[in-house]
C-alpha cells in the first residue's frame, strides 16, 4: 500500500510538472512584449457603469451589467460580472486587479494550471494584440496588462442541456437494449460535436474579441507610471476600536465617499504567532443591507469572544480595485461592561 501510495504521490508531481511546462510555453507564446520590465500600473474604471459603457453597440445596444460575486487578498482584488443583453448568450467577465505585474501573470497562469483541459491543444495567440500576453479558445479570452488580470467568457447558458425525458418501458417479455454511452460533448476541445458549434467562430470573432480589445484600450488609456498609480485609501478614522461581545461594531474609513470600501477583516498573528482569541463575523445588519458597500466607509462586525486583537482590513477602490490594507487595535469587553463598547 505504501508503495502504491508513492508512485501515485510521483506520478503526480510529474504530470503537474509536465501542466506547468505546458502553461509556460502557452504563455511564452502569448506574450508580445518582455514580462519582467513592465513598470506601468493602471488607474483605469472597472466599475459596473463603465463595463456597461464600453460593452453597448457590441454585447448589446444596452447592455445590463450585474456583478455577481468578488473577492481579495492583501495583494488582488477580483470581480466578476455578467454582460446581458447579446442575442447569442451573455458574456462573463472576470477582472483582478493586483499590487504587481507578477501577481497578474501568476493569475493567469494558475487559470490553466488549474483548467482540465491541455493547454496547448484549446489555446492559441490572440488574433488581435491584447495587453502584455493573451490567450483565446473556442469561447474565452484572457490576457493580462500592467497589474491586471482579464478573463472574457461566453456565458454558461451558451452550453446547451439535453431535455430531461422520463425512461420509456419496454415491450412485455422483453429485455431493454444495452445502452450505447455517448462521450459528453466539450464546446471548448471538440466544437465539432457541440449542437451550436456553428456558432462558436461567430461569438469569438463579432462578441469576445471586440469586448475584449474595448477594454484592454480602455486599460491602456490609463496605463501610468508606479509613482502615479492611485491605490485605496486605507485611511481610518481611529485605528483602535473598543466594543462589546454580542453588539455591533463598525469600522469606519476616513473617506465616507463610497469611493473606498472596506471587503473584510482578518486576524492578524501578532508576537511569533501568538493565537487571537477575538471573533469578529460580518454583522447581521451588514448582510442585510446587502454588503459592505451598503453604508460608504463602514464595515459592521459581529464580535464573538472577549480580550485584545490585531485585525487586518480589506481595503478597495470601487472604481479601478486597487486594494491596500489597514491594521486596527480591537479590544473586545464582556457584556457587563456595554456601556464601554462604540457602536
């Protein structure tokens, strides 16, 4: 068993070895331009409005742009949204904006590191040039310019579901036909099969394509130097917060624009790692209000044990998703002392 146990742990490390290898020569080929001497950042709009502007007379001529979900890190944020409106299917795209140009290629290159398809058989080069390295398929284009990671995607309802159909009885007396397996057809590996495949050509060259070079010009219209690039103002109003088990507490920004919003918040380990006995869990009344935009500047927690905390928050612009952290001082007390806590 243990032997077992090693060859398959080996085997596996070689054929990740072999992915990779192959997602380096995939984006060796891709890129247009040298990786490492990039020094440009970007200050471009991300936000649903300017998708939906740079989107109308391609996707649609009024397209509706909703985002539905996001995500970060101390060093990404990233979004996605969907482009409705297009008479051949709705447009997916994903956009993740990164402190530095590296994180922006680790991006993409973990999108194929981590695809179940072979890289170099479904991708090719871009048609047309897009930012620093692109790659399109059958139904996607992905490319990366300065610090930013782009994914444009048909959408899921493209991909056609057979009709569910109950099974139908045979004869008296008789044994049903063995069933025949039908491979699954994949739209992106073989398009020949696929019941729209005589669309896939149309929706890449007349859909995904154009979007695509719409925004990498618009990225590149706001392409600027490091020392100009504008990040998230991680600027708080006190950066040490008291509050009370079990009652609400809210984190403010300095900017109450709504132009800086704060994602989340995080333990952070403080003296070698020691442990952070402090909670705090998205407050209720945040989720109802439908997140943390919902009050400009404001991040309202739930606090869940007693004592004393260092605690990293999430910071992001709203328009281009350049993100930077804040570090606060939270002192949690017991519910006898709720005269001490800020609301």
């Amino acid at each position: 068993m243990g032997n077992y146990i090693s060859e398959r742990r080996s085997a596996m490390r070689v054929s990740f070895a072999s992915l990779r290898q192959d997602v380096e020569r995939a984006l060796a080929a891709a890129v247009t331009g040298d990786l490492d001497s990039i020094t440009t950042r970007n200050n471009a709009p991300l936000d649903p409005q300017t998708i939906a502007r740079l989107a109308t007379g391609i996707v649609a001529s009024n397209p509706v742009v909703t985002k539905t979900t996001d995500s970060a890190t101390p060093e990404w944020f990233r979004v996605q949204y969907r482009v409705a409106g297009a008479a051949l299917c709705p447009v997916e795209i994903s956009i993740s904006h990164h402190t530095a140009p590296l994180g922006a290629q680790n991006s993409m290159r973990m999108r194929w590191e981590t695809s179940t398809h072979e890289v170099d058989v479904v991708t090719t080069k871009t048609a047309v040039p897009l930012g620093q390295a692109s790659l399109q398929t059958g139904l996607s284009v992905d490319w990366v310019r300065d610090a930013v990671h782009v994914e444009v995607e048909a959408g899921p309802t493209f991909y056609p579901q057979p009709a569910r159909q109950g099974p139908v009885p045979p004869p008296p007396d008789t044994q049903p036909p063995p069933r025949t397996p039908t491979p699954p057809s994949n739209p992106t590996t073989d398009v020949h099969r696929h019941p729209l495949a005589f669309q896939t050509t149309r929706i890449l060259e007349t859909l995904l394509l154009p979007l695509a070079q719409a925004l990498d010009g618009h990225l590149a219209a706001h392409a600027v130097l490091s020392a100009e690039h504008i990040t998230a103002n991680t600027a708080m109003q006190t950066t040490a917060y008291r509050g009370v088990e079990g009652k609400e507490l809210a984190f403010k920004l300095a900017d109450t624009s709504g132009l800086n919003a704060i994602r989340s918040v995080a333990p952070v380990a403080t003296e070698a790692g020691a442990r952070n006995n402090v909670i705090l869990a998205p407050a209720p009344s945040l989720r109802a209000r439908g997140g943390p935009a919902a009050v400009p500047g404001e991040y309202r927690v739930l606090p869940h044990r007693t004592g004393k905390g260092l605690f990293r928050l999430l910071v992001y612009r709203t328009d281009t998703l350049a993100v930077g952290t804040a570090v606060v001082d939270v002192e949690i007390l017991g519910r006898e002392n709720a005269a001490g806590g800020d609301a």
